[in-house]
C-alpha cells in the first residue's frame, strides 16, 4: 500500500493556518475594494507562447509546463529527443502554469482593451508556480495579491499605493517601514557620477548594501568597469540610509541637481509625499533608500518595498511604477503602477510576532452534546436557531462517551459546550460549560442563544 | 507581434463576474462555517502516484500533467520513445494537476491521521483541471466547493447536508429540488428483481431514464442480460417519481420489503427526513429518486443530486455517503458524507434566471472629481473619510474633461459622483450626482459621508 506524499515545495494549509491566511486575504481584499480596485482572476494555465521569454532565461526554465493531452509522443522522433529536453519541450508542451499575476493581467488588458474603463483599476489575488529549489520561506506554489492601476501616469496613483500599504499593514497589525525609490533618481545618480545610462548595472551592486557592505559594493562596482573618480563622485549615496526624509531630499537636490532626471525623480517622490499627506497620513513610515531597484528593468518610475520592523524577513510587499506592462503583446505606452503583497511572508511575520488576533483562529464556537434521541429534540433546534443567528455551531454526531466529546471540543478549541442529558430535557435547564475558564452554568435554550449572540 | 489568446476550455472572470462569483463562494462559506467545517487548502499540484488509478481509466487521461523540471529528456532512448505516450508520460512527468477536492482530501487525511480530531469535517475551495472536450457549460479549469465530515457514520451528518443544500440555496435565491437516493435501496431492488450485487449495471441503465426514456432503458438492461421477468419485477421503479415521499416509502416498503438490504436502506431515508424535520425544515424540497446513482461505486448510503428549478441545466450540486474513503492510501474502513456544490453552473443559472442581488455588482460607490490642484484639498481628505467608513471609494487620477470622467463613472456603474471645482472649494458645498436618477445636489463633505455610510 502506497504511503502518500506531497510534492516538494508544495505545502497543504490545515483549519488554523487557513482560518489566518483568509485573515491576511479579507483584510488585503478589504482595502484593495475600498480604493475603487476591481476583481480579476485568469486562468491557472496560460499559453506557453504568453509566458515564455517574459521572465528572463532564468525565468523560462522556472516555468511549469503542462503535457499536452493524448498522444503527445505521436509524432516525435529520434532526433527530436537527441536535441535535448529545452527543444523537445515545445514539441509536447503548450501550455504552462502562471508564473506571476503580471504578464497575465497584460494579456488579460490587451484581449480587453476596447472594453475597459481607463483608467483600469483591478486586483488580483491567486497562486502562482515557480519550479525554483525550495527552501525554507520559499515555495513552489505560493500566492500573491496584486493590485495595478493602468492607464494614467497622475501621482495620485503613487500616493494611493502608500495608502493601501498602510492600510493594509496597519489593519494586520504590522509595524513596517516603507522604502521608497525612484528609476529616474538613480539614472540621474548615474548621470552625475558619469556614467550615464548604467543606472541598471549600478543598482545591482548598491542593491546589496545591506548585505556586503560599503567596501564591496565598492569593488563590485570597480570589477564593472566604474572608475576610482566615479566611486568618489557616489560616496554620498553612503549617507542617506541614516536620514530623516526632508532632510534627503535636500541633500539629494544638492548632490543631483545638475541632473534633469533627477530632478524630476526627486519632484516625483515629494509630490507623492505631500500627496499622501493631503490624504491626511502624514506618519506614514517612509523611508528613502537609493539602493532600492528589485529587478530594475521592469519600473520607470516610483520603486516600493516593505518590511516588517522587528524581524529578520525578506520584503513583504513591493511594487513600481512602469510604462510599457503591454508593450510585448503590442499595446505600447500603457503606463501603471502596482502593488504586490506577498502572503506567505506576511503569514510568517505575523506568526512570529504572534500578531493573529485570538478571535481569528476561532472556528465553532459552541458543541452541543445530546446524551440520547430524546435530548436530541432540545439540540437540533437549537443548533437551528444558533446557525440562523450567525453562530458557527456544531452538534456531536454520535452518541459515544462524554469525554470523548469533551476531547473533540478540546482539540477543536470550540469554548462553549452544551449539555443535554435527560434532567436537562425535563428541566429546560442546559449545562453550559466554558471550554476556557471550566465554569459551568444552567440556564434555558434562549440564555444560551443570547450568551453566544451577544 | 504576438496576438496573445487564452489556452482552450480556460476563462478569465473580469470584475462583474468576480463579483458575482465572489457572491457565491462568500455565501457558500458563511454556511459552512455555520455549521462547523474547518478550511482546508491542498496544491494545485499532486504527485501522479497519489491521483493515477482513482478515476478510472477515463479520468486518469484526462489528468494534466506536468513536465517534470530541468533535463527531464536526458534519459531517454528511442525505446522509450516508441513506446508510445502513455508509457513515456511516468518518466518525464511526476506530478499532475488536481482532478477533484476528494482524492487530495483522502491524502491530507491520511497524511494526518494522528492529528486531526475524528469527526473531521473540512470544506475546500479550489479549482480542479482537467484535459477535456470543452463544451457550453464545460471548462477545463473549474472551482469545486465540498464538504465533508469524515469518522462517523451518523444519519444527523446526512439531515446536515440537507440542511446546508437549502441554507446555501435559499441565502442564493435559487429555487431548488432535492433528489436523493440510497444506494441500499438500489441494491435491494436489484436484489427483489433476481440479479442481487448487480445494482451497478441497473443504475447505469436506469440513470438514463430522464433522457431515453422507459422503453429504452429496459432495450439496454436486456442487452445486458436483464431477463424479461426481470424487467417484469422492475415495473414499480417507473412510478415513483410522480409520487410525494412519504407515499414513495410506503410503496417502496410494500415493494421491497422482502430485502433486508432495502428495508435498511429504506429506514436510513425515513431517519434523515424525520432529523431534518427535528431541525426545523418541515418543507424542503426534497424528491426520491430510486434512478439517481452518480458513479455509484463511490457512495454506500445516501446519494444527493440537486437541480435548480425554472431551467435546463445540469445538477449544481450533488454528494453521499461513502465507506472507503482512504482505503486506497492504507487507511481502510473510514466512513464519511460530503457535498460538492458547482460554482460554474449555479452562476449560470443565477445569471438565466436574473438572481444576482442589485448591490452584489457594485464596486466603488463613489467617485471623487477634483477639477483642479486645489480641489484636490478638499477631494483628497473626503475620500480617506469614506474610506475608513468603509466606503468603496476612488478620486479620478488625472485633470481632464469632465465628459470623460463621467463615462468612466458610466463604464464602472458608480452611483454617485461628487464634483468638486473652485465654486465647491469656496463656498464648501460640494455637487453630489446621483448617476441613476440624474439628479444632482449640492452638500457639505460631511453631508456626502452620511449619505454614503447610511
């Protein structure tokens, strides 16, 4: 007999994690519909002919693809399999698993480009599959949740985003920090050092600051060809991670000023700071990190990404304004900006803080236990009663021991437990006993569904 | 430039029908959370060792499977090439794509067979694939929505499925009828009639009765070696469908009392019926139907079927009793109940029979229009005010004509647009149109916040 198994990477999410991953989900949810966002979801499988080339090399090779059905082998011969598994693959395989929420919410614009309201504000929140190594805090199937507005390049757009960061995380209860960047800083960074244009090849090195350190970036930067002069001409940028915000973007339009890129990076990011204070957040806990690209190729504009104070985990969330999201499937000039939450990191945040609330792990909330047939015709309409009411309410199936029973409240954490024995039917008196404190009441049918709809 | 579409059998759910679909699974879910079932989330992804085998020859072609990651080629020789498909397939491909909630349901269980607290009832949400002819009404991907209370074999579990099917139907607006069935009593008839053990080969004849009628069914129970006394004897199943249940189990008692299989069979129904009642629902729609089976080698009791009335579409929701849940993965004797409720087809009928609430389609509620920077003052501090009440709300991004930004009002079917220019800004009287009736009215910013949270 088979012992079954999960595949790697793969994970199932039981009662309790999931009761706290709809948590993360409705309260995501719950802001993206208040900012006016419009639910999508696409099709798990997408047409290889979509996905490829979108994601880089590295990214064609993480893509799942999916066994054409039938006689997929039919016309295949010795030379198609002599020419190795990446050449075979388009021969047995059209389509493919969604590798992010992305390049299927461009497809999804360009299919329906004459039908949607511009600007086109949806969100989207579904699994996506990588067929990365796996590792602790990475997965081969894991959620995101996203939300993009297409179709103007108005800043507003940009302050919202902090908005719904903020909301979002200040509804979990995360204490987090906001970085914030902008494409058109770092190319005037470039310009001004230099080297004008490399703006790409610089974020990659400052990017891991954080990680190696000053020195290091340093010599990366040397390795690439940046000259001693232009490695002088960038030590401010060393100085800014320990500043308020004011006070950089001061020091910035010194340092940069001779750059029209950026300063219209640096006239970007104030309005968008004074924006968001207009909305009336003006504490939100943003901070200025010029190191900041994830991924650069892919924004043109303001760069996000967060994280949570007080752990040691990667970014929760992140995001960028872009200009050419459809331009592959030949929309050009769509410019956005979007956000994306990353659940499965904000699950492990929130766990180690202990940041769930203690109701939210809560599934029934009373157990009504008949000891008998008889007892049965107080219970069931009860049960009735309880469920109309709202309540989740559960009667034990069998007539079994009562520590049995007990045992079931126990393991489901249920608080209340009624019960019903012959005394308690000829009275109308049930026992109410609290599952947390032991205490252990009588009172009517009607006490009972007033204690547990207060 | 690629002209992106959609891989076959697959769709997209823009924002109406997300919202709509959102309607029914949140509806789904409030009922059973109601009553005690737990969520559970498994992968999108199994291994194919853990699926192939379990849905039959049929099935197991019309799993997806997934290219195994890398150089799965790179072992291969002609021979195994030649070999055809379907014995290449286990050497290139490992995993596969969810065929049902069931199977993955039946792994979780076992996997965790120590853990979980007996009875488990768990409810799944999640799509399903599988590779085969798309037709109206038939995708490759599908959500599927069950529950199901393993480790007991109660009847109360059978009367609570009954009264989920109505909460479910009743909460939608969806006029229902109730088929249900025993597969005891099946066999008892196939028992009275002379061919006892055969209530498989009968069922799929008599399935059919709706669609070929009584003169065929019995032409395919001869060829398949139904003597004519047989057939004599099977006489009174015809009659039955006109009949109100409490007559059809009467009938049914006088007609197969003589099997004690029946007898049982017969008794469990008149349980379940009477525990519905003790519950509170007298009049559930409920029909007998001894001609219902859905691939009987699964149930052991009671079978469920459920049609909506007022249309011709298929079941949209249907489930039973089983035995052997997890026998196949080692863990034998298991008994269980379960429902599975077809989000496809009740959105179809509810959209055939116009049953989506009026609210349920809305998204924002309120769109915010600053004619210039200023009025962004005023507009910007309204909107985080309707937001924190909860107000779906959104400011039109870009300074542009206002014709414009009416149709986007238009195109999203947001009720109500405030406009907001210098005149507003001034005298703090905002313009407040009502976009169903036409009408507009002028009212301080806190006038349109009790408007909008009344």
């Amino acid at each position: 007999m088979q012992k079954p198994t999960l595949p790697k990477g793969t994970r199932d999410f039981g009662p309790e994690q999931m009761r706290n991953r709809l948590f993360i989900f409705d309260t995501i949810r719950h802001t993206f519909k208040r900012f006016g966002f419009q639910p999508l979801e696409t099709p798990s499988m997408e047409n290889l002919s979509t996905l490829t080339g979108k994601y880089g090399n590295e990214g064609d090779q993480l893509l799942y693809k999916i066994l054409n059905s039938g006689d997929y082998a039919a016309g295949l011969t010795e030379l198609d399999l002599a020419s190795g598994s990446k050449k075979l693959t388009p021969s047995i395989a059209e389509k493919g698993l969604r590798y992010d929420l992305t390049v299927p919410f461009a497809r999804y614009v360009v299919m329906n480009r004459n039908n949607l309201p511009m600007p086109f504000k949806r969100y989207q929140m579904q699994p996506v599959w990588r067929a990365d190594r796996p590792q602790k805090g990475r997965y081969r199937e894991f959620y995101q949740c996203d939300a993009d507005v297409v179709g103007t390049d108005s800043l507003l757009c940009e302050a919202e985003i902090v908005l719904m960061i903020d909301d979002v995380f200040r509804n979990l209860g995360i204490d987090y920090t906001l970085k914030v960047n902008n494409r058109k800083i770092l190319a005037g960074i470039a310009e001004v050092i230099g080297v004008p244009g490399q703006e790409a090849t610089l974020s990659v090195a400052i990017d891991k600051l954080d990680k190696i350190g000053r020195d290091k970036v340093q010599d990366e930067l040397r390795e690439r060809g940046f000259s001693d002069e232009t490695l002088t001409k960038l030590s401010p940028l060393f100085a800014f991670s320990e500043l308020p915000l004011d006070q950089v973007l001061v020091q910035l339009t010194t340092w940069l000023g001779a750059s029209e890129t950026a300063r219209i990076g640096i006239a970007e990011l104030q309005e968008m700071i004074q924006l968001v204070g207009q909305y009336g957040l003006a504490d939100a806990p943003i901070e200025f990190d010029p190191t900041l690209a994830r991924g650069l190729s892919y924004y043109t504009g303001a760069i996000f990404e967060v994280k949570a104070r007080g752990v040691s985990i990667g970014s929760i969330s992140g995001g960028g304004r872009y200009d050419n999201l459809t331009g592959t499937f030949g929309m050009p000039g769509l410019s956005g900006v979007g956000i994306s939450f990353g659940v499965d990191r904000i699950y492990d945040v929130m766990e180690e803080l202990k940041l769930f609330p203690a109701g939210v792990g809560q599934g029934t909330q009373v157990l009504l236990i008949p000891f008998d047939l008889e007892a049965r015709s107080v219970a069931l309409p009860l049960l009735s009663q309880l469920r109309e009411s709202g309540v989740a309410a559960e009667v034990y199936p069998d007539l079994t021991k009562v520590k049995k029973m007990m045992d079931y409240a126990n393991a489901k954490a249920i608080p209340y437990v009624v019960l019903i024995g012959s005394e308690e039917v000829q009275t109308g008196l049930l026992s109410v006993k609290n599952m947390v404190t032991g205490e252990q009441t009588k009172m009517t049918a009607d006490a009972v569904l007033s204690l547990l709809t207060l």
